[in-house]
C-alpha cells in the first residue's frame, strides 16, 4: 500500500474527526485514562496485591493513601482499578487485532475467490457461528490453564473474526465488480497484486472503523468472562473481576463497584464516540 | 393575501419569472457561489431550454425556485410563480405549490421513486394529497395518467415496482408522476441523460406531444444543446453560473451571441457522409480476428434449481486491420461491452476465438496472457469508478510500468508518468491529486494515460463518453483522434449513440440482443443504413434542427429490447422491426454480404424502401 493514500484518507478523516467536538472529547478523556492507567500506580504507595491489614473495606479518603478505598482483603482500589483498565485494554486491543488479521484475510479472500471457494469458505463461518461460543470458552479453559491470557486472547479472537470475515467479504465482493479492478486486470496486474494493492487500500476505512467499534465490545466481552469467573484470575485485577466482586459488596462497599464500572463506562462511550464519528468521516459518500 | 390564487384569469404574464435569483452555499472552505443573479421569464405553454455544462448552476437554479436547496445553500434575489413570491416560503406553502402547480422529473428515475412503494399507489398519492381524491378515484387517474405517457400495459404495471421497470419505463412513469395534479410548470432535469438514444427520442417525443396537448410549460435543463433543439422555444445558456445568452433556438444555432454556445452542441452533425472517417485500407492483414463468439451469463435460481443462461453475445465473428477502427453500437443490453470484454479475456466465451496478431488469447497460458496485456488496453463509460480512489494519479497512471517494466526507475518511471499525462493534456502537476479531486473529463483523460503509457496497439473503448459533458466529449473525441493518428491504435469503441462514433471509426457494427445487424464502412452507414434497426437508431438521433426534428419526433416509435432471457424467435429485432413478417419470426436471417464489406442481417433488406437522410438546415 502505498504512503500518499493512507496520508491522505487519515488527512481527509483526521480533518472531519477535529471538527467535531463530542470526538475531541471523547479523545482528552480516552487520553487521560491510558495516562493515568500508565503512571498512576506509580504515586501509590500499594502495589495491586499488597495487603493493608489495618484498612480493610475503607472507604475512599486520603488515609493511608487509599484514594479509591481499599477492599475486604485491604488491597488498595485505585491501584487495582488502573491495573484492570490496563489489562482490560490490552486484552481488548490485542484480541482485536488478532481477529481483524484472522477476518480480513479470511473475508477478502472469500470475496475475491470464485463462488465455490466463496461458499465453501463462507460456510466455515456460519457454522462456527453456529457453536455456543460459551461452551467453547467453559471447554478451553478447563483444557489449559485457567484465566491463562493466551487462552482469554484465543477465545475472544475466535470470537470476533466472524464477524470481521463477513464484513470484509462483503465489502470485498462489492469491490470486486467496480471498474477500476477490471481495469487493473486489463493492464496484467495478478490476482494477488489486485487483492494487495486495490482491494486493501478500499477495505481500510470500514475495517477501521469496525475495529474501533470492536475493542469495546472485547472489553465487556472480556469483563463478562471474567465476571463468570472464566477470565483474568484473582489476584490479578481485570475491570470485569473488579466489577465480579464489588458487586457481591454492593450493599456494604458500593465504591468497590462504582468505581470500575465508571472506567467501564468511561471507557466504552469514548470508543464507541470514537467509532461513529470514524464511520461518518470515512464515509465514501462525502468524497 | 391568498397564497396562491385560485382565480386562473388573474394570471399576470409570465408564468415564471425570476429576478436577481442567485444561490449560494456555506461550504467549510467559504461561501461557493452557484448561481449568480439571473433573470429569466417562462411564459404559459411555453418550452424554455437551460442549456449547460454541469456545474454551471442549471440544477441549483430550479432547486432554489422549488426550495429545494440542499441545508447548507440560501437563495436570494425572487422567483414568482404566477406573481406570488416563491423564496423565503415555509415547507407547508411551498408544498402547496410542488407537485401540484409544479411538477418536476428528474435524472435518475430509480433514486427519485420509492423502491418500496408500486408505481401505481405512488402516482395516486399525489392526487389523493393534492387533489383530494379517494384513493379508489386516484388509482384509476393513475391507471389513465401511465396511459397518457404510453406505458404500455398500464394495468400491470401500476402494481409493479420501480426496479422491475426499465430505465425508459421509469422516466415516464417519473413524467406521470409529475403531471399528476395537472401543473401548469414541468421542471424536467436532464430527463433524457441517462437513457439509450432510441429511449431518449421517445421521452422527448412524449415531452412535445405533452407540451401541445396540455398548455403546458416546460422547462428543459440539460448539457446537450441538440436533445431540446427540437422542443424548446427558447433557449438560455449557462455558464458559471450565469445565464450567457437566451434567445429562439433557431436564433441561437444560426448566429450565437457568444461562441461557447455551439460547444455545447454535439459536433457530428450526423448524416453527412463526407464528415466519416476515411475508408478502411484495402486487404490489410487482419490484426484482431473473432470466429464465432458466444458469451453466456449464469443467472442463479435459488440453490436447487439450475441456473438459467443469458445470451449475451450470440455467435459474433469480427476482424480488424491493423490500425483501423470499428465502431459497436446498440443500445443498452445489446452485448457490446460484454463482447469487448470477452475479445480481452476479462469474461470467458462459451465458444469462439479471438486471436491477436494470429496469436489465440482464450487458450493461451495466464502468464503469456499478461505479458501481452499493455498491447491491449481498454477504458470504461464511468472515469471516476475506473480509478482507484486511494491512488494518487500518478500512482494510478504508472501502474502498468510497475508491472511491465520492472527495471525502470522510480526516476524514469515518475518522467513517463508526466510525459503521458502531458500527452493527454493535463498537466504533470496533477499526478499528486487523487480521483475525485477531478472533473469527469480530467479523470477519463487520467483513464487513457494510464492505457497509453504502455503503447498499445488495440485501445478498447467502453461507452468512454456517455457520462460526459458534449464539450468534454469533443476534446475526447478530439484526444482519441490524435492518439489514433499518431499511435496507429486499433480502436474498438462501444457508444449507444450512432453520432458520437462518426469522427473516429472506419466501420460500424450494429448488434442488438446479442446478435450482429448491420455491419459497413462508416460512410455508407451513416448514407444508407440498410437494416430497419441501424435505421431507427438513426431516427433517434437528435438532430438541431426546430424545423425538422418536431416531425422526426412525431415519428418515433415507442418500444424497447425485449429480455435477453426470453428473446424472440427467428430474427431477434421482429418485435420491434415495421417490417416484420412471418419469415422473420420463422428464421434467423443470414449474415450476408450486401457489397464488400457491408454485411446485414435481414430477411427483407433487398425489398425495403430506401432510407433518405435528413440534412440539418441550420448549421453546417
């Protein structure tokens, strides 16, 4: 792919992102968040499984540094929390990675390749659809160690490279009657370097969007998980077990609730903000 | 003050009349001004012509009258429709005014009807928010409203949909919609742009039969000055937002005011033989030879059934000599871009051949196949679709250099990108733009640098100028030309339009539903078409002419292609042929040979009266 085209569909989206002040917003808070993720831990005197024996179930104050209170165990919130934001990210990103590469591939070759391969590939994806992908998830994780981050990344990208797959093979075949493929079938260009340089290029903007729309749903998908016990494992902290616990201590401890659920929250209107104004700018309507 | 009054015999002359109208838009980059202070009058029963390039402000001028505007434009200056102020109005006023006193027919018939709503229920509509009626009255005005504009079968079609009709289909029942509470102003933007040559004398037909028969005012915005010749009373031309010149059609074509007006006329003034490319070379090698060619479309029948077969191209044999030049024509459906994008091997034939330079391309091994790709190039009908946006236009441009002269240099190859873009008159600086910062003409020129740069010996040309301006399609038709001379191209150009092709091919083929009709040297093609089909394209050209084409378009036959799926036996045109007998429903008609090189196929082509041509009195 070459530089000019992405420099100039990131100068085009980058122009009517700025514009935007929900966007600019939404940007600061995100910014703000992995920031305070990164460097917060390091101006508390905890670490994210250190015990204080003699502030159980505190409350938030500035006592013994427990900005965020502590839990039943004393371990201190805001250091978990940010440890959580921190894991749920990274999982969150990297799972959608892994099925944006699984997906696109899949999908634009399915798009690109005759009606047999098309279906047949197709298929694999409807029927994996078709599997409980909870049961998966029970199964995988008794067969390897639990709450092992390789199998969590596993799990939710063989989750979500179907839906990816779908989408880029629909873009895919839309793409694949225009004239400016025939063209450069006209001029010699192999199949392959038809796929790599006219088809991706066209495939990015939907794709990108649909990724910042995914890292979402990976964070509450990771949460759920972890909520069930089946994700990240005490004493690590994710976002999702944070939120497992504070809501056994809601009546008693509410801050151990409220306060990774507003990350949560903080964090999924930012990216979902982020995605809708990504799928307007790449509109190719506007061009 | 009554809006609008009911009272007809206070109408105060003119109908219509704007003053000072301009239109602007609040863009992020400033205040774009679209239109510029125009004065215009359109009196009752009168025809006016807005006669322009596109973004010359035509549309926007009369979106601005109906309030129409997209969100971000403001009109000022005042249009008074019967001496009542139409800008500045609310939506409820106004809608008191659109559809009712004013109807207005637009270009693309399939974006502006409801898909979800049969044409029948839609048409009644109108009448039923307009006029009142019931539903049950306005169905049956429906019903006589598609009778008035010739669809035939109107009982049928009033339940169908809009994507079950054809593209002529569409554009009258747009016409029936917009005559449906009897207006007395008939806005029509570029009604006839989008559709074949035969389709468009017909909705033009339809248009004056209309203006006669209902003191009905017509306003015409279209770029091709030659399509309202024959309609029109008046004409005003834009250009840049202004109105240039308005005056009589007759006045205008025979001495303009400004010399930019005859621009917008399509040069071939077709039917004079002398202005046709020269004939063809005698006995030359055969460069590109077709035997025989059969190109068939699956189309899909649910999962079980088997896939029905479309014919698209039925048993074509063609040769070309080097250097020379052969025309497909017919309209829409007929196969001609199906069969030049077999002739490249971009579909695969049924059966057949195609050789080049006595070399087979349909068995040849896929890499030889590619190596010979850069001799034979090809440009698309939509300039803009055939680039790729996320390219650069020198990217776009240089690509088959990367391909086929890996060994160049990015040097070398960025000074042959600028050297065949300065070939095809743009300027080197335009390789940093991307597509859609271009106009159409820019990019269908980015579209042949980007074939030329490999000098091919055969430039396939598909319909490269039907989604162009008439004076973009003169210095395209222009550029071909001189690439031709100076290249010794082969050129297989596929147009609808019998016109546009005379400057550039020595031979013409007419096909229709697949089949070939008519095949002659370019001269006696456009003297003396022999087959009654190539003769009614003929009849549907628009000739600039008030004098002649009212009576040419009195004459024009309604009548479209019947489905590929289901053509008719024997010889395929019968269904629409004058001439038809039971011989040509019996059997298909021989390709035979009328005199070198002027084959036809047709059971009565001995018998038939001979076609007269008619020559325009006003222009040379």
């Amino acid at each position: 792919m070459a530089e000019g085209s992405a420099a100039a569909l990131w100068n085009l989206a980058g122009r009517r992102l700025g514009a935007r002040r929900a966007v600019r917003v939404a940007l600061t808070v995100l910014a703000l968040i992995v920031l305070v993720a990164l460097v917060g831990p390091r101006f508390s005197p905890w670490g994210f499984d250190s015990l204080d024996w003699q502030h159980l179930a505190q409350p938030p104050s500035t006592v013994a540094a427990h900005w965020f209170g502590s839990d039943r165990l004393g371990r201190d919130l805001f250091v978990r929390t940010l440890y959580g934001v921190r894991l749920s990210l990274l999982i969150s990103v990297l799972a959608t990675l892994v099925s944006l590469v699984i997906g696109v591939a899949w999908g634009a070759v399915a798009g690109f390749s005759g009606p047999r391969t098309d279906g047949f590939m197709m298929r694999i994806v409807d029927v994996l659809y078709a599997l409980p992908y909870l049961f998966i998830v029970i199964i995988l994780s008794s067969l390897f160690a639990r709450g092992s981050l390789t199998v969590l990344l596993v799990t939710l990208g063989a989750v979500g490279w179907l839906t990816t797959a779908r989408i880029v093979r629909g873009q895919t075949v839309s793409l694949k009657r225009r004239e400016f493929i025939e063209a450069a079938r006209a001029l010699g260009l192999t199949e392959g370097a038809i796929l790599v340089r006219h088809l991706l290029p066209n495939l990015l903007g939907p794709v990108l969007v649909y990724a910042t729309l995914t890292v979402p749903q990976m964070i509450l998908f990771e949460s759920f998980l972890s909520f069930l016990g089946l994700g990240v494992q005490e004493p690590q902290a994710s976002l999702g077990n944070l939120i497992y616990v504070g809501a056994q201590e809601m009546q008693s401890a509410p801050w151990m609730l409220i306060v990774p659920a507003a990350f949560i929250v903080a964090l999924l209107v930012c990216l979902n903000v982020l995605g809708d104004a990504l799928r307007d700018a790449l509109d190719p309507r506007e061009y | 003050m009554r809006w609008i009054p009911v009272n007809t015999d206070a109408v105060p002359v003119p109908l219509l009349a704007l003053a000072g109208l301009g239109v602007t838009f609040e863009t992020p980059n400033g205040t774009v001004t679209a239109v510029e202070a125009v004065n215009l009058a359109v009196g009752a029963g009168e025809c006016l012509g807005i006669v322009g390039e596109s973004g010359a402000g035509k549309t926007q001028l009369f979106l601005a009258v109906t309030g129409l505007l997209e969100a971000n434009g403001r009109s000022r200056g005042s249009a008074r429709f019967r001496g009542q102020e139409l800008l500045g109005r609310s939506a409820a006023e106004l809608d008191r005014v659109r559809g009712a006193l004013i109807g207005m027919v637009f270009q693309d018939p399939m974006s502006a009807l409801t898909p979800h709503l049969c044409v029948g229920d839609q048409i009644a509509e109108v009448r039923v928010r307009h006029l009142g009626e019931s539903w049950g009255a306005a169905r049956a005005s429906a019903r006589r409203l598609l009778e008035r504009v010739h669809v035939a079968d109107a009982a049928r079609r009033m339940h169908q949909f809009p994507y079950e009709l054809s593209g002529g289909m569409r554009q009258r029942v747009m016409i029936a919609l917009a005559l449906a509470a009897g207006p007395q102003l008939l806005i029509a933007d570029e009604p006839t742009t989008a559709l074949d040559v035969t389709i468009q004398a017909q909705i033009l037909a339809l248009l004056l039969e209309l203006k006669r028969s209902a003191e009905l005012a017509l306003v015409l915005i279209t770029h091709d000055l030659g399509a309202v010749a024959g309609l029109a009373d008046r004409v005003a031309v834009m250009r840049h937002g202004r109105i240039i010149e308005t005056a009589t059609v007759a006045r205008i074509l025979k001495e303009p005011r400004d010399p930019y007006t005859l621009t917008l006329l399509p040069s071939a003034s077709a039917f004079s033989a002398a202005a046709a490319g020269t004939a063809p070379a005698a006995a030359a090698a055969a460069a590109l030879t077709v035997s025989h060619l059969t190109v068939d479309f699956p189309i899909a029948r649910g999962l079980f059934a088997r896939p029905l077969r479309l014919r698209a191209v039925n048993d074509v044999t063609l040769e070309l000599a080097a250097g020379e030049s052969l025309a497909l024509v017919g309209e829409s459906g007929c196969g001609k871009s199906t069969l030049v994008r077999a002739v490249l091997q971009l579909l695969a034939p049924v059966s057949g051949r195609v050789a080049w330079l006595g070399r087979e391309l349909g068995t040849m091994p896929k890499e030889e196949l590619r190596a010979l790709r850069p001799q034979l190039q090809i440009i698309f009908q939509d300039p803009l679709a055939s680039l790729d946006g996320r390219q650069r236009v020198d990217e776009i441009v240089g690509e088959g250099l990367r391909v086929h002269a890996r060994k160049l240099t990015a040097a070398a190859r960025g000074a042959a990108v600028r050297s065949a873009l300065e070939r095809v008159g743009l300027e080197a600086a335009l390789g940093e733009r991307y597509p859609h910062e271009l106009s159409g003409g820019q990019c269908q020129r980015v579209a042949i640098a980007r074939a030329m740069i490999l000098a091919p010996q055969l430039l396939v040309c598909d319909e490269p100028l039907s989604a162009l301006d008439i004076p973009t399609q003169q210095q395209i038709v222009a550029l071909l030309a001189q690439l031709k001379r100076e290249a010794g191209l082969c050129l297989l150009f596929v147009s609808h339009n019998l016109a546009v092709v005379q400057q550039l091919c020595e031979r013409v083929l007419v096909m229709y539903l697949g089949h070939t009709m008519e095949l002659a040297p370019a001269p006696l093609m456009y003297a003396t078409p022999r087959h009654p089909y190539t003769q009614e394209l003929m009849n549907a050209l628009p000739l600039a002419d008030p004098q002649l084409q009212p009576a040419r378009l009195a004459r024009v036959r309604d009548g479209e292609p019947p489905s590929a799926l289901a053509p008719p036996s024997g010889c395929v045109y019968r269904s629409r042929c004058a001439h038809a007998l039971a011989v040509c429903a019996a059997h298909t008609p021989p390709w035979e040979e009328v005199s070198a090189g002027h084959r036809i196929a047709c059971h009565r082509w001995r018998e038939l009266p001979a076609w007269k041509p008619e020559i325009p009195q006003l222009r040379e």
